[in-house]
C-alpha cells in the first residue's frame, strides 16, 4: 500500500459517462476517489489524465470543493472531453497545466482561481464561459485559436497576464478582461460585441487594434474610469474605413465620464 503513493500519475479509462463530483457517494464520478484511496492516499500524486468513452463530458463540479485534486493536482490532461461544465476544476490552486485538445466548450468558473495555472493548451476551443479563466495568475500568455465567445469575467484578475491571442474571438462579456494589469496590448481581428467595462482595471493596457471590417459595438464604458485619464489614455486602432464611426463611440464614451 504504503509503495503505491510513489505513483505520480493518475490515469482513468472512463467507459461510461461520468456524473456527480468526487465526494458523492454513489456517482459514477466517484469511483476516481476511489481510484486515489486505494493507492494508499494522494502520496506523491501530481498527475491526472481522465480519457476513454464515457470522457468526453465533464461533469458539473466534478472536483470542486474535493480533496480529489484542490491540493494536490498540478497536472491536468483531458484527451477525450469536448465540453466540461461548471466548476469541475475550481480551486485547484496547485494546477500549472490543463491539456484541453479537442474542448470546444468550458462551462462556468471551469479553472476559477486556479491561481497557479500558467498553460492551457485548447486550440478547438470555440466558447469559454463566465469567469472560466478568472484569476489564473500563472497565466502570461494563452493563444486561443478558435475562441469565438468569452463569458463575463473570462480573464478577469489574470494579473500577470500580457500577451491575449484570440483571433476569431466574436463576443466578449462584461469585465472579460477587467484587472489584467500586465497587459499593454491586444488585437482583435474579428470582435463584433462586448459587455460592460471590458478593460476597466487594466492599467497598463494603452493600445486595443481593431483590424476587421465590422464596426464593434461596445457596450456602455469598455474601459471603465480608471484608464481614461489623460495619463494613461488608450488609443484605439481600427481601419481608415470605421476611423469616424469609432470617433463617435469614443465621445459617447467621454460623455458617460
């Protein structure tokens, strides 16, 4: 027993699909609790891979609030799952790395405060919901090829975070990337919509490049008071073509002022 926590990775054949969380008795989800017990306790245990069949939904708090995984987990690898839903990882403040290769949705607060998380590898990834990705500190720089929906908060207090790609990226939600106080600059090729005070808190953010050919509509202040002061004004840069649409959507926004 006492050999077996020398074992540093985890992995699971899910053959039928997973439910409930890791302390329900009962759930289907359960049995990876009892994957962990039987090797004597969480030992040296740094590594989970979840795969097979019945992977590629993940269920609905399926960690949070645990001991499965909120201490322990620094390595997360999810080869099968296409959708995981809210919460199954929030809290997991040990977790550097989430393998995510064939995601294309991640439901509510997925990695909230995840505080170490600094890789997330999620290139189908196409819809990301609120506060998914809130507070990941260990975050500097996430390329998100096929994003086309951020929720509200997405990145929010992501304070280390300075580099954002995110090309496709179509709609963003109220203070989606609020508090990223490293981040001096973004390009958003394809940004149609966005929620409230999207940047608000950003202190460093002086440059937002618009590049499509589609006019964006801001909701209310996207960038909120705080950097709309002489000192540390952000310009925004968009095509010769929307250049006096966009002039119109600055004065509204010097008017809410």
């Amino acid at each position: 027993m006492g050999a077996k926590t020398d074992v540093k990775k985890l992995v699971i054949q899910a053959t039928l699909p997973l439910s409930g969380n890791a302390g329900s008795a009962g759930s289907d989800w359960k049995y990876l609790y009892d994957e962990i017990t039987s090797l004597g306790g969480y030992g040296n245990l740094t590594d989970l891979e979840i795969d097979g069949p019945g992977a590629a939904t993940i269920p609905e708090d399926a960690m949070h609030f645990s001991s499965v995984g909120s201490a322990w987990l620094e390595k997360l690898s999810l080869p099968s799952a296409t959708e995981l839903k809210n919460f199954p990882f929030r809290y997991c403040t040990a977790l550097v790395e989430a393998d995510l290769p064939v995601a294309r949705k991640i439901g509510i607060g997925a990695f909230d405060q995840d505080y170490q998380l600094a890789s997330v590898n999620a290139p189908l990834l196409e819809e990301c919901d609120d506060y998914a990705l809130r507070a990941c500190n260990g975050l500097r720089e996430i390329s998100l090829p096929s994003l086309v929906r951020l929720g509200s908060q997405g990145f929010r207090n992501c304070i280390n975070l300075a580099l954002i790609s995110a090309p496709w990226l179509e709609e963003a939600g109220t203070f989606a990337f609020s508090d990223c106080r490293s981040l001096e600059s973004i390009t958003l090729p394809s940004l149609r919509t966005t929620g409230v005070y999207i940047f608000s808190y950003s202190t460093k953010l002086t440059r937002v490049i618009l590049p499509g050919n589609t006019l964006c509509t801001f909701q209310m202040s996207p960038f909120g008071n705080v950097i709309l002061a002489p000192a540390n004004a952000v310009e925004i840069v968009v095509p010769a073509s929307l250049e006096a649409a966009y002039e119109k959507e600055q004065e509204k926004e010097q008017n809410l002022q």
